[in-house]
C-alpha cells in the first residue's frame, strides 16, 4: 500500500481510508495545545491573521501573494499588529494591493 495516507499522529484519514478514532483526534488536540509557541512566532501568525482581514475589508482578493504585500507593507510602516486594524492603518497597509488591482 505504501505510505499515502497520513499516520494518525497527524493526519485526518488512517491508511486505509476510515477517520482516526475520537480518542487519536483528542490526543493530537492535547498535543498541540501543549506545544509551546514562541512569542515572535504568535506575532508572525496574527501578523498574517490581520493582512488576510485587512484585505477582506477593502474587498481584496486573498492570495498568499496580497497577503504578503499586506503584510511586508505593515513592516515597511513600522506598525506593531494591534495598530494594523486601524481604520487609517487597513488602508495604508493595503495601498500596494489595491494599487495593483487598478
């Protein structure tokens, strides 16, 4: 059969194709809630959060490439990520995008 399918350590669908247990999903859940993440990780993470809702609320298309304009934009300014949802800052973190798209 080979190694097609994920290991129940951390896929959605066994090797043969049936759905892990509930007890193997729960497990997994407990894993990653006690997998630690680093502070400059956890602001990379809602950094991408806000330029995906940046883009959406300028009615953007969300592709990983707006996403990185949005976000590279952000840096650029020197925004900290809070600042980023600001009525002002959503639309001068998404001036490159929409610049694009006209």
């Amino acid at each position: 059969a080979g190694s097609g399918g994920s290991s129940s350590a951390g896929g959605a669908v066994d090797e043969d194709g049936a759905a892990p247990l509930a007890e193997t999903l729960q497990r997994i859940r407990q894993k990653h809630a006690a997998t630690a993440v680093m502070p400059d990780e956890r602001e990379n993470t809602v950094r991408v959060r806000n330029s995906v809702e940046c883009l959406r609320l300028v009615h953007c298309f969300v592709t990983p490439d707006t996403i990185r304009l949005v976000y590279d934009e952000s840096l650029r300014l020197g925004l900290k990520v809070g600042e980023m949802m600001r009525p002002e800052q959503v639309l001068a973190v998404t001036e490159p995008t929409r610049a694009r798209s006209n």
